[in-house]
C-alpha cells in the first residue's frame, strides 16, 4: 500500500505582494468563525514589596503589585496577527467555519425626505462585492498533528444562502501540510472571482481529530492596471514604499 505525498508548501504569500500584481484584502472585511475555544486570561505573579527597612515602623507597608491582565485567544485577530506561533482553534462539531464578509465603509448621502429602513440602508452602505484571485492559508502539522485539516472546501456566494464551491478546485485534499496552501479563487477560465463573501469549510481532520487548528489566512485580490498608461512594477521594498499616495 503506497502514502500519498505530502502536501508541497506553496510560496510565502510576501513574494506575492512584491510582484505588486495583488494586494492583500483581508482587513476589507468581517470574519466570524462558527466556534472557538475560549481565551483564557494570563495573570503574572503577583510581586510583594516592601518599603525601605530604614524607615519608621508605623510607615512600613506592603504594596501588592499586578501586571495588566491579558486574554490569550484562538480566535480572529490570531489568523490575522501575521504570527505563525498563534493560530484559530475550533470548538464544536465538523465542518468547521471561516466566513469572511467584504464590506465597503462607503456611505449613501440621501435626502432626508428619502424614506428607507436603517437596517436596509445599512445594508446598502456595507455590502460589497470584490475580485478575488487566491487564498493563501497556513497550516502545520508537525506542530498540530491530529488537529491539522485533511479536507477544505471553500465556498463563495453572495451570503449564506447560495454558497457554492469554487469550480477550481471544489474540495482540497491535504497531507500532512506543513507551510503555505495556495487556493486559486478562479473560474474554468482562470477569471478571478467577485463575491461578496468567502466560506472556508473544514470538512475533516488528520487521524480524524475532532477540532481543527489555522495559523494564518490570506485574500488576494488583482491590481488593476493604470489608465494613463503602465508604468514599471515596484518589486523591492524601497520602490513599494512610494508606489501610492497615502
């Protein structure tokens, strides 16, 4: 009986940004998770200190001193902190899911006397639809074993509704990955594809571990050419500093 090969890493998703032909569109949109492990909070020892021994009796003290208490999570901001040593950690039953939502933070000026429910005009204001061309996730087994996924399917549509699998690549086989997994997010003809929201499904785990763990995610869209012309593509780091007018 023969293994199956590992997964190959795919490319740090940075080489990707400095050929300047995408830019990352995560931080375009609104991510929930379909469940998480609950943070918990990481409280140092407390340091006892006393005052200085040459002072007068009635004016000794003791002072009880506490760093600020921080929660430790497994949730968003870890798949989006750029830090490969965190990551997402599920909490409840397969599939486990990753919704990102684009939304645009643009606002309809109307006449007061247009009448509109908020709740429909707020819809109206933040739904977007984005070009999309690659999803770029991290995953490592050798540090997270049985809760590595095996098995992706990543879902776009217009809500929760009417996902539909990405005709690409409709289900993700993985092996034992350990690195960068790049999904292209295109059509039969290699199209990049306008969606207004993303579904990353996790459908199995390696040795059928139950929870799931994800370290990083990342969303590609194509840059658009210029206009007025096209002009020399900024690749070193030196150049990107000054490609747009903040």
């Amino acid at each position: 009986m023969t293994t199956p090969n590992k997964t190959p890493p795919g490319a740090d998703p940075k080489q990707l940004e400095r050929t300047a032909t995408v830019r990352e569109i995560g931080s375009q949109a609104v991510w929930s998770l379909s469940s998480c492990k609950p943070g918990f909070l990481c409280v140092a020892m407390a340091v006892l200190e006393l005052c200085r021994p040459g002072w007068p009796r009635t004016q000794k003290s003791t002072r009880l001193h506490l760093p600020s208490a921080r929660i430790k999570g497994f949730g968003v901001d870890q798949l989006r902190d750029d830090n490969l040593e965190t990551y997402w950690q599920s909490d409840g039953s397969q599939p486990h899911l990753v919704n990102i939502q684009f939304r645009s933070l643009v606002a309809f000026n109307l006449p007061a006397s247009f009448a509109i429910p908020c709740r429909a005009l707020d819809e109206m204001s933040r739904r977007r639809k984005t070009t999309v061309k690659t999803l770029c996730i991290y995953a490592d087994y050798k540090s997270d074993e049985s809760y590595t996924p095996s098995k992706i399917s990543v879902r776009v549509g217009n809500n929760f509704h009417n996902l539909q699998e990405i005709r690409a690549k409709p289900q993700l086989e993985l092996v034992e990955p350990s690195g960068w997994i790049h999904v292209p997010l295109t059509d039969n003809h290699k199209k990049p594809t306008r969606t207004f929201m993303i579904q990353i499904a996790v459908l199995a785990n390696h040795q059928n571990g139950r929870d799931t763990h994800m370290r990083q995610i990342k969303i590609y869209t194509p840059v658009e050419e210029s206009s007025i012309g096209k002009f020399p593509r900024c690749t070193t780091i030196d150049f990107m500093m000054y490609r747009s007018i903040r």
